[in-house]
C-alpha cells in the first residue's frame, strides 16, 4: 500500500485528504492547526507531530497550503523537509502559487532526487469533497503518469499543462477570469435588483442567456438564490477573498514579466483589496457582492 504524506488540512486538503483515505491509501498528515490533524485521524490517518514526521516512511508528499511563502517556508525554509523527503519519492505540490516559487521547489526536488508535480486545482470546496476537481498540472508528463492514482483520488479532469510550473501560469489565468466573472455577475445582480427585479428571477434569466457563465451556474454570490452556496451561508466555507487577492496578484506578477495587458484582471485585484479593506478578506470570494450592496 503506498504511503501518503498530505501536508496543510484547510479547507481544500481536508477533504482531500479524506478521499485518499477512501481510496486505500495510508496517509500520515500534519498542519498547524491540531484540531484537522485529530479529526482525520478519528477516521483512519496517522497524526504527525511535524511535517518531518509526517514524511518519514512516506513514498507520496502531498501539499495544500496558503500562498508561496508557506511553500518555499516548509520545503527551502530553515527546517528544509525537501532534505528529509527521500530520494526516489514524489511530491504534488497542489497550492496556488507563484510559478517562480514552483520551480524553487522543482528545482529543489530534483537535486534531492525526488520527482515532482505543481498541480493546482480547481472546483473548491464541494469539488473536493466530491472528488471531482480538476488538477493543472506543470511537470514531466511521465512524472504524471506516476502521480495518477493519487491525484485520480481527488480528481476527475487532470490536464497536462506543460513543463515545471506551467500548472501555476494556468491556475493564475484561470482564477483571473473566474474573479471578473464573479465581479460582473455580482455587480448585474446588484444592478438588476436597483431597479425592481428579483434576485433569483433575473440570476435564472441570466443562467440561460448569453450572459451566463459558471458563477450563475454553480456559485451565485447573491444570498439565498443558490441554497448551498457559500453566499447563503454568510459567505463561510469555500474560497476566501484574501486567497483570491493573492491569486490576482500572482496574475498581475506573471503579467509584468511578459509585459502583457491584463486591464480587467488589475481592476478585479483592486476591488477585491478594497473589500479586504472593509475587513472580509475571511469571507467567501463571492462576498465582493457586498461591494455593490452596501
Ligand atoms: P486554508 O487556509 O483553508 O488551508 C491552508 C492550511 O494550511 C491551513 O489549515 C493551515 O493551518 C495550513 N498550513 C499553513 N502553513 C503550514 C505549514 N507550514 N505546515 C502545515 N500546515 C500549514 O486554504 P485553502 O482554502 O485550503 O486553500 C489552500 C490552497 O488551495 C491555496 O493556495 C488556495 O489558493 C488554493 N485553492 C483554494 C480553493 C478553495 O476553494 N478554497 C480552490 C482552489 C485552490
């Protein structure tokens, strides 16, 4: 049976972690917070004290953290688990980060002798749970192949999306399109309900016009309209906003280095700064609503 090692128990690697156990994997698990670590292992994991520990044995190092300095810190950083990682293992180095701080990690891996992946995702929360998220993948494709029964645990699409870091370049364009979707169908939303209309009404006319797009689909930041939205929830669980600001900055990063002109990408980065100004940078990505209601 392959030992798995997953790293970083917050809203998206919980889950996941949940499902390679489902799947027959043994996983051995850390975060920072001792409350994930104990539930998981209520349900069949090996908690470990440290990260180190957690590694120790493991064939598959699997990471789900916030942002490149939690990355570059746990792998490069003082303690550098990269050196205590054995030779001939694989990580999938899952969080959203900047592509340069992947191939740090790439770089990293392959002088220790360890194969790796940075495989974004994307689907949120449900598609976690659901195993059905969709993984962008930067690496060797043989690297791929090898990393297939685990990703394929916690995933249904998993697309190949070129060498070292390539997975991050794809994430950062995807996520940047999925904020100004979010933005102009909350921005619509506010629009139409100004002017007399019902929510819910006019977010189903929208759904089945030519204005319709995933956020009216799957995720409409309106309360009340989509019952298992985050937005019907007060805005917890699913994508924080303050994540979503780092994304859109790590957009405006790859933008500057290839001088590209990303217009709508820079004023979705500074709308969601001003709603982490107003203090809900720990809300749900769709309560930018709030920007056009409040
Ligand atoms: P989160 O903040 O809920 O979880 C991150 C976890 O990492 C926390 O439990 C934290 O304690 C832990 N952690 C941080 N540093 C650590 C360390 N050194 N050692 C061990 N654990 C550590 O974030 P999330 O929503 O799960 O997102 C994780 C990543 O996935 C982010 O990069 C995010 O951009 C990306 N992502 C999130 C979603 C979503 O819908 N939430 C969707 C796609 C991608």
């Amino acid at each position: 049976m392959t030992t798995i090692a997953f790293i970083g128990l917050g809203h998206m690697g919980l889950p996941m972690a949940r499902n390679l156990l489902k799947a027959g994997f043994a996983l051995r698990v850390f975060d920072l917070v001792q409350s994930t670590v104990d539930s998981l292992a209520i349900e069949g994991a090996t908690a470990a004290a440290s990260a180190a520990e957690a590694v120790a044995g493991a064939e598959v190092v699997v990471s789900m953290l916030p942002a490149s300095r939690h990355v570059e810190g746990l792998y490069l950083g003082n303690s550098s688990l990269m050196a205590q990682i054995a030779p001939g293992s694989l990580v999938l180095e899952c969080s959203t980060i900047a592509p340069e701080s992947a191939r740090k990690v790439h770089a990293a891996a392959s002088a220790r002798g360890v194969a790796m992946l940075d495989a974004p995702v994307s689907g949120g929360t449900a598609g976690a749970a659901a195993g059905t998220l969709t993984f962008m993948v930067g690496g060797q494709a043989e690297t791929l192949e090898r990393a297939r029964p685990v990703l394929s645990a916690m995933g249904k699409n998993l697309f190949h999306a070129g060498p070292d870091g390539a997975g991050q370049v794809a994430k950062v364009c995807n996520n940047q399109l999925l904020a100004v979707q979010m933005i102009g169908t909350a921005e619509a939303l506010a629009l139409g309900v100004a002017n007399g209309l019902d929510a819910a009404t006019l977010a189903e006319i929208m759904r089945q016009s030519s204005g319709g797009n995933w956020v009216l689909e799957k995720y409409n930041p309106w309360p009340g309209v989509m019952e298992n939205a985050p937005a019907s929830k007060g805005y917890s669980g699913g994508f924080m906003s303050q994540l979503m600001a780092k994304d859109l900055g790590l957009a405006q990063e790859a933008a500057q280095l290839t001088a590209s002109s990303t217009p709508m990408g820079a004023l979705a980065l500074q709308l969601y700064r001003l709603l982490l100004k107003q203090g809900h940078g720990e809300l749900d990505f769709s309560a930018v609503q709030k920007l056009f209601v409040e």
